[in-house]
C-alpha cells in the first residue's frame, strides 16, 4: 500500500515565512508541501497588475523555501501575464521543487474575467513518483473537475475562498465528496481576516485529519501520511 507524505501550512498569505518555519518544513521529510491560495501575497494591492509586477519577488520567495524543504511545494497562487496585447491574466499555482519553478496550475473558475482569463492546464500531475489532482479555490465545485480527475485517487484543494458553512457544514461536504468520488482529498486554507481556515485530510472512510474551531485564525503545520490503496501512478 504507497504512503504519501504531504505537509499542509495553513498560513496567513500576507507574511513572509520566516526562516525558522523553513527549517520546520525541512524537518517534516514530506514529499510535499501544499501551501494556500493566495500565498504568498506580502505585497497588498487589489490592482491585479500590481501583482503581476510581483511575480519575481514572489517567485523568489518560493524558490527560497525550497532551498531547505526537498519535496515539492504546490502553491499557493500568483498572477501572470498570458496575453500581453490584451492585458488577460491567470491565476496560477507554481510547482516548485529543488529550486526550480517546474510547472503551474491554472485556475479555471476566476471571478473577474475583466482581467483573468480561466486557464488551460492540465488538472492531473505526476511529481515526485505522484499521480495527484490539484485545484484552485472554487475549481473544487466544477463538475469538470471531478469528471478530468476520475482516474485519480489523490487530491490537492489550495484554497481561500469566503465560505458560509459552518464548521460541522465544511467537514460534511468533504466527507461526503470523499466517499462519492472514492478520493483522498487533503485541503489548505489561508488565514485571511473574514475567512475561517479549516484545512483538512479525508479519505473514502471519513475525516482522517482537521484543523480545530480554535484554529481557524492560526498558523498549523501537519504532515499527514496518505494511503492510498492503488498504485500511485495509476
């Protein structure tokens, strides 16, 4: 039966990761590091082109990480040109290992198509000997999503979008996708003012991991061990 090591950092995405969490990250031997939406976002502007113009900065970032964490760090999102004549936009999460920026996801269910465009990307990856699916926020709800991802067993959610369920709600509706679509899903969620974080590990059977009510406005770091029953490339 393969084990999957994934570490979440539920994270406030306006704050650099200092270097003692690094050194964190490092110790937890995972072969992934799911990071969330909007992370990491320590330049505030809602002028999407201003965090176009962050790209590097942020980037730099990330490759900084993964000077010390070895696995492959999925998240959390940037903005990047697409069509520079037009001005369209995605929303993308950069996966990085060995301080290499090797691939994006790009968000397909984006709110302001003034400015974004839904992205074309593949949903499935394989990384690190991994066959996984990986969505962005609200791609979670798309039907297409889960029609793409079929062949998968493994699930990535980097999310941080508003959510008006309660907390006994969010655990529910996990669950309950778990067991419909035979999946292990694992979720990490930014802290943001406004926004309840409440990242999770499920599995066909239930919920295997949460992060607790008092928890929802903090900083968690879990390495959870995954099995999956399949083989991990198939």
């Amino acid at each position: 039966m393969p084990i999957v090591r994934v570490t979440v950092f539920q994270k406030q995405i306006h704050q650099k990761m200092p270097k003692e969490d690094m050194v964190k990250l490092k110790e937890q031997k995972s072969q992934f590091l799911l990071l969330p939406e909007g992370y990491p976002g320590f330049f505030r502007s809602d002028n999407l082109q201003s965090q176009v113009d962050q790209f590097k900065s942020y980037s730099d970032h990330l490759l900084e990480i993964s000077e010390l964490y070895s696995g492959v760090s999925l998240g959390g999102s940037v903005y990047r040109n697409i069509e520079k004549q037009s001005g369209k936009l995605l929303k993308s999460c950069p996966m990085v290992q060995n301080q290499q920026l090797i691939d994006f996801y790009d968000k397909k269910n984006v709110s302001n198509q003034n400015e974004l465009v839904s992205g074309t990307s593949e949903r499935i990856f394989i990384l690190s000997g991994v066959r996984f699916g990986i969505c962005l926020g609200e791609d979670f709800e798309e039907k297409e999503f889960w029609e793409e991802t079929k062949t998968v067993e493994l699930i990535f959610h980097l999310t941080s979008e508003y959510n008006s369920l309660s907390y006994e709600e969010t655990l529910s509706k996990y669950s309950e996708k778990s067991q419909s679509e035979k999946k292990h899903i694992v979720r990490v969620c930014s802290i943001e003012r406004g926004k309840a974080a409440r990242s999770l590990y499920t599995t066909p059977t239930g919920i295997n991991w949460k992060t607790g009510k008092m928890e929802e406005d903090k900083e968690v770091i879990k390495t959870l061990s995954v099995n999956l029953t399949s083989s991990i490339f198939n």
